[in-house]
C-alpha cells in the first residue's frame, strides 16, 4: 500500500496502526504486568511516614503504611450503600487507609522510638488526640471487626480498649470526653439483624419511584441505594450503639441504637451533639441528605433538646450555592463553655433571589430555652467563623458565582456593631491571598484566634508574579494596620509555613527542594540563626535528583499568560538540543477573569515527588515533560467558560506546545497529551478536535456529557438550558472526528460523580465501532483513584508500552508490533 504518499505522517501512522489491528480479539487475556526497570524502581522507593505534633510540641508522631493497597485487599466483600462503600464483615469503609506502625520522638530526643504493644499485623485507622494531646486513640482492623485501641504518648505504649465490635461504617467513630479519661464510641447493636443476600434475593415487587412535581436537580451520584433490599443491609449496617469506654476498658452504654451520624462535644464537655439518619431513605441522593435529626445531650446521656428536624433533601433549588432553608451548619462556638451557632437563609435557599445579605448567623446558649440571638449577616453564602474571644470574631463567606469571599470582623457581643470587612476578593486570585489566621488551642482543647496584645496573625502562602515567598503579617485589630513580620527568603529551596506561636516567635515549618525530600524545622524568626531540625527523611528517588527542572512561561494566542513545570530527560544535553518526544500533562480549570486565570502559583522548588499517577516517571525514559501546565477557560461577564471550551482548550494546548518547542528540546510530531478525569476529558477533546498531538492517554474520565445533565465540573447550567454546549463539549459525540491513538484507562469500581465506568465503556465502543486506533484498559476493583500495587504497575506499564509504541518510535513499521511485556 502506497497511503502514506498521499495523506500527512501522523494520519498515516494512525493507519497503519488500525490495520495491524484488524483482524484481531476484541479483547486481551492479560494478566497484571509491570513497567520497565527505570519506573519499577521509582514506584517501589520506600515511602516517608505521615507526621503529627503536638500543640506543644512535646510528641511528634511519625505513621508508617504501605505505599499502596494489594488487589487481594480491593477484592474484600463491599456493599456499596448510599453513598458508602462498607466491607460488611469489619463494618468499616472498604477503602480506608491504614497504618501499621507509629514512632514517637519527644521534644529533645535524638531519634524516635517504636510504639510498644501495638496490635500484631496493625490496621490503624481513625486517629483520635486527647483533648490534652497526651494521648492518641485510633481504630484497628482485624478479621473479625473493628477495635479502638489508646496511644500513651510520654510511654509510647499502646492498649487495647475494645473487643472486635466498634461500628465505623458511618466514620466520626472516636469522640473523647472532655477529662480525657474515656471514649464515646459506636459499637454494634445486640440486636443486628443478618444482611441480604441481594443476589440472592426474591423481589416482592417492582421498584417505583415518583415525584409530586417538584424540581429535584441533582447531581450524577454513585452508590445509591436501589431497592428495598438496599434500603434494609443499609439501615443494618448504619445501626449503632453509644458506649462511653473508660482508660482501664471498662464500658457503659450511652445511648440505645440508632443510626448515629456525626458526633460533637461541647468545649466544656457538658453537652453532646448527635446526628441521627431517618427515614424515608431516598434513591436519588447519598445518606448525607436523608432526613436528619440534631440533638442535645448532657455528658450522661440525658436528653437536653431536640433541635432540628431536617426532611429528605432531593429538591434543592438550582445552583451550586442553593441551600435548604431553615438552621444548618450547626456547631459549637469553640471559645464558649457550650454556646451553638447556625446559619440560615435570607434568600430562600435560592442563588437566584436577589437579596442584600444571603445568609444570617446567630447564637443558641445551653440549655437551650431562650431564643437565639443574631450575630452577623453574610453578604455571601456564609462558611465558617474563627472565634478570639468575647469581642473578637472573624467569620468568611463565599460565591461561587463571581468567585468572591469575604471576610468580616466583628464582636459577637455586640450584634448593633457592624461588621468590618477585612478581605473582599476574588477566592482564586492567588497573588491578592491576605493568608489564614493562625490559632492556637485552649484551655479546652479547641483551635481559636491566637490574638497576642491586641494584634492577630496570618500565615499566607506568598504567590506572586515574581516567585513564591510565604510570609507571617501581624494585624493590628483596632487600626486594621499589618505589619509583615516574616518573609521566607530561601535560595532554590521553599518553605511551606505549618505553624506559627507569637509568644515564643516560633514557626514550624516544612522544607524541600527538588532534590531534598520535606522536612520539618523549628525556626525563631527574631532570631534566624536558632533553627532546630525535626525530621531527617532522605530521598528515595535519587534517579531523578539531578533531573532539571523548570516553571515556564509563554502566552497564549490571546496574550493570556500561561504557566507549566518542565522536566528534561534523564541525562540530558542542553547544549547539543536534542529533538526529545514529550508529554503534555494537565488539568482544565475554570475562571471568571483573566487575571486570576494568568497567575502562575507553581514552584521549581517543589519536591520531585512522583506519585502513581505522575508523568514525571518518563524522564527516566527520554521524554520531556511538562507537567501542570495551564489550561484555563475562561468566561468573563455573562459569558460562561465553557461557551468557548474547545476554542481554549486548542489553544492552550497549542501554546505549551509551541514554547516547548522554541526551547529547541522536542520534535513536535512526537508529543502526547496525557489527564485524570477532568483532564481525560479534555485529553479526548483535543484529540478530536486539533492534531496536535501523536497519541493521549485519558484515565476514568466522562465522555457524553448528556449522562450528566444537571451540570458537571463549574457547569450549572442543565442539559435542556445549554444543549449546544453539552453537544459541542461531549467528545463521544465527535467520536468520528478522533483520527490519533487514545488509550483509555477506568476503574471498575469509580464512584465518582459523573465518571461512571459506562463512559469509558461507550465511548470506547463507539471510537472501535468507527475504527479509530483505541485500547480501553479497564482496572478490577479500582475506584476513582487508583490503589492497588498491582493495578498501578499494569497502569503504568500500559502507559509505557503506549508512549513507546506511538509516541517513541520513529519508524512507521515498527508501530505494527504488538505491544512487548517489560514485566
């Protein structure tokens, strides 16, 4: 054949490909297989523990776990109920993460010890401080069920508490009375009843569903009970019993069975607050908007008050702002003894209503009989408040509409006082981040304002157009006045600031470089030369450490400035320029202004951490890559972003390519586009609608965008009020467009909203029914985000053998050989 003299490389290279395929099974009896040696090696690099610390500094605790789940563990029974995904036998989440081992260094020590006495083969999980951070209780996992066991932090001795009966499936497991001295846990009721078998089930009868005309918009949930059947292993498995467990493992019933939610202590511990699920349950929304039931306790277990009753929520106004009207976000005002606070609407619940403030908060002082007293109105949707003390407050609000927050200071004694507003900005324009307020805990063991004569301090992450560069401001809260007190100023390292005391001008922070794995440091910022170093973790992927690597930036055809990181190959000579084969990796975010769109927040710092979904593996392979590159779309107005999707979208891709390019590193005909989800679906859009690229790779992501049609990502529009853009973003409706190679990968068992493995599935078909060149990888038992070391070696080994096969290679011959097993 003689086709490749009449049509450009690329098409012909995509030909020839689909012929070598012709012919062939549909599918592969392939077993898991493993990447080449300079990835395994990467993948299997001994992973650095999580670390805890102390308020006071006195303990820091250091847990260790396994990098990565087995399949065996993935293949455990799972029922997936209402949003949860429970392992039946345990009664706990099915996808927790564990830790086997903890090590404890007290302040002064030289190295850590090894906690005594922990559970042999540990499954910890669920970590719990005392309220005065002396000790540490946490769940483990055995066979048979789940135990609560207590850390004794100054012996570094662990004890058991609890026999194999705890009930996690809900989570909030470990609640601590305020003495510190016991537990309130849930345990599994006596009277449980045996699950169904639902395969094995006989139907009584079809299953209905109805609506009485409302509006019930709601998102692409996964997981949702379906049947009866459903409804009664969830109620089952949702029951529990309260017992408060004491230090010596002595236990008392607390509260009688019911499906217990959330769990709160007063500050002073007087007062419990519970949330309790009811019925009806619903088959459209997860069991976090079943009806619901708030109320109060004393620390005996006395009934207080009922304070709310909340229905069934599956009729929501439209809108990623709409709430439900009435009392909601109930919680306790942390530098009161037992004081509630709420918010409610102005608006109806309804973006929207046009209304001066959208939300009022107020205050509920136990017990609980006299009226709530009002505190602040919120000119947006209210989120939260840091608390001082009587007369100081600093609550936050937030529209996702303009993207704009506020934040007010004002005296919750005094509700005639207005507020002040401190901050008015656009929440995604980095370079204007005034920073967070930094805490400290009281007497009670609650996070407050830490305010040091009359002054307040904030911690910001200090992007700007001329680097990053975190700082510490004190704010003095009578003039409003700030005085920047710390600027991190170090050379080819960053300084991520963790905490800060004023008192003592102590700030803890945690150091890296692309070389030099995070650690932890004390610093005196009145006197710099007093740095004491915490931890001491070494780089376990050294193959990479003399990779060069660089934060670039170029302009878009628009003149938006766009930013990625950059990583040439492995050995490679900036002076000769060699013509590399690159991968493009990204992820699309959406924006109301080009400003905030244009800020570059990437660090060439930043640690060379790759983790399993990074493509940063491939430089050891001879490829550049850009990683995070930018990829905004914007709407400004009453325009929305993705009006003009596709439009950016080329774009964008178009510039990274190009500045690339002018660097001299790559040749152009050898790149590949690469995204997880969002990004998937932008990676099998430009493969349909540019030919910019060699090949793509496009992992769990959604594809028809009408299996979403009450909005998806920052789209609130529905699919009948914007059918053109749901058509002109939906790559399966351009499958006939894709002439490139695309690998598609998805998870079995994704539980993502929208990201159904039916995407993957259908659009695949659709891609093989017009003979594009396409290979659907779809990985047993995985979720949204890849866990199992098996799935993840045969991932990245599929990744591989695509990037070799059309991308790498240079001969067309070559790309007719079947995919080699580096494993």
């Amino acid at each position: 054949m003689k086709i490749c003299n009449t049509i450009p490389l690329r098409q012909c290279l995509s030909l020839m490909v689909l012929f070598s395929f012709l012919g062939s099974v549909a599918q592969e009896n392939l077993g898991y297989q493993k990447p080449s040696e300079e990835i395994l090696s990467l993948v299997e690099a001994p992973m650095a523990p999580s670390v805890l610390m102390t308020d006071n500094g006195d303990h820091m605790l250091f847990l260790y776990r396994n990098q990565y789940k087995t399949i065996a563990e993935l293949s455990e029974t799972e029922l997936r109920l209402a949003g949860l995904r429970i392992n039946p036998k345990t009664n706990i989440g099915s996808r927790t993460n564990y830790y086997n081992n903890i090590k404890i260094k007290g302040k002064g020590d030289s190295k850590e010890v090894a906690v005594a006495n922990l559970p042999e083969a540990a499954r910890l999980a669920n970590f719990a401080f005392s309220p005065d951070q002396t000790k540490i209780a946490a769940t483990n996992t055995t066979d048979q069920g789940v135990e609560v066991w207590v850390v004794d932090l100054a012996s570094a001795t662990a004890k058991r508490l609890t026999a194999a009966t705890v009930n996690a499936n809900m989570g909030d497991v470990i609640n601590w009375f305020r003495d510190g001295q016991s537990v309130l846990v849930k345990m599994l009721p006596k009277d449980r009843k045996p699950l169904l078998n639902i395969t094995a089930a006989v139907p009584k009868g079809p299953v209905v569903s109805v609506n009485d005309g409302k509006k019930a918009q709601n998102r692409t949930y996964q997981d949702l009970l379906k049947n009866p059947n459903d409804e009664f292993n969830f109620e089952q498995l949702a029951r529990s019993e309260l017992h408060q467990v004491r230090l010596d493992a002595s236990s008392t019933p607390w509260k009688g069975t019911d499906l217990y939610r959330n769990i709160s202590f007063s500050p002073n511990g007087d007062y419990v607050m519970v949330v309790t699920v009811k019925r009806p349950f619903s088959y459209l929304v997860p069991y976090t908007r079943f009806p619901a039931t708030t109320t109060v306790y004393d620390r005996n277990g006395k009934l207080v008050k009922t304070l709310l009753e909340v229905p069934l929520i599956e009729d929501l106004p439209k809108g990623f702002m709409a709430v439900r009207e009435g009392m909601r976000s109930l919680s306790w005002r942390s530098d009161k003894p037992a004081s509630l606070v709420y918010a409610s609407a102005l608006d109806g619940g309804d973006p929207a209503n046009e209304v001066a403030y959208r939300d009022e908060v107020f205050q509920w002082d136990a017990p609980f009989n006299g009226n709530p007293r009002s505190l602040i109105k919120t000119k947006n949707r209210y989120r939260y408040i840091q608390w001082g003390d009587d007369h100081v407050a600093i609550a936050h609000d937030r529209w996702w509409n303009n993207r704009n927050a506020k934040s007010y200071l004002f005296d919750p004694s005094d509700a005639t006082q207005e507020a002040v507003v401190l901050s008015d900005r656009n929440y995604q324009d980095r370079y204007s981040d005034p920073g967070r307020f930094v805490t400290k805990r009281d007497k009670n063991g609650m996070n407050v304002l830490d305010l040091h004569r009359g002054k307040a301090y904030l911690m910001g992450e200090g992007h700007t157009a001329q680097g990053q560069f975190p700082f510490v401001d004190e704010m003095d809260l009578n003039t409003l006045d700030k005085n920047r007190v710390y600027t991190s100023s170090l050379e080819g390292k960053k300084e991520r600031l963790v905490a800060f005391d004023p008192k003592k001008n102590e700030l803890l922070v945690s150091v890296e470089s692309p070389k030099e794995y995070p650690n932890y440091y004390l610093k005196n910022i009145k006197n710099p030369g007093k740095t004491e170093q915490l931890t001491n973790f070494d780089n376990p992927f050294k193959s990479l450490q003399d990779v060069y690597k660089e934060v670039i930036t170029y302009q878009r055809d628009d003149g938006l400035e766009l930013s990625g990181t950059l990583y040439l190959p492995v050995g490679y000579d900036k002076e000769k320029k060699e013509k590399m084969p690159m991968i493009l990796w990204a992820y699309p975010r959406e924006y109301k202004d080009k400003n905030s769109a244009s800020q570059n927040t990437q660090n060439p710092n930043d640690f060379t951490y790759p983790y399993w979904g990074s493509p940063v593996y491939w430089v050891t392979k001879g490829y550049v890559v850009l990683a995070n590159a930018a990829f905004p779309i914007i709407g400004e107005g009453e325009e929305q972003p993705n009006d003009s999707f596709r439009k950016q979208l080329v774009a964008n891709a178009k510039a990274a390519i190009d500045a690339v390019d002018g660097m001299g590193y790559i040749d152009t005909d050898r790149v590949a586009v690469g995204g997880h989800s969002y990004g998937a679906f932008m990676v099998a859009n430009l493969l349909s609608h540019s030919d910019l690229f060699a090949a793509g790779i496009a992992r769990s992501g959604a594809y028809n965008r009408t299996l979403t049609p009450f909005g998806f990502q920052s789209e609130e529009r529905s699919y009948w009020e914007a059918p053109e853009v749901y058509y002109t973003m939906s790559p399966f409706m351009h499958a006939d467009k894709m002439k490139t190679p695309l690998l598609l990968v998805h998870g079995e068992a994704d539980n993502n909203s929208g990201t159904y493995p039916m995407q993957s599935e259908r659009y695949f078909n659709a891609l093989k029914g017009l003979g594009a060149t396409v290979r659907l990888v779809m990985l047993p038992k995985e979720s949204h985000g890849y866990r199992a070391k098996e799935s993840i070696m045969h991932l990245l080994w599929e990744q591989d053998q695509w990037l070799e096969k059309y991308v790498k290679q240079a001969n067309p011959i070559e790309l007719s050989q079947p995919m080699k097993n580096d494993g």
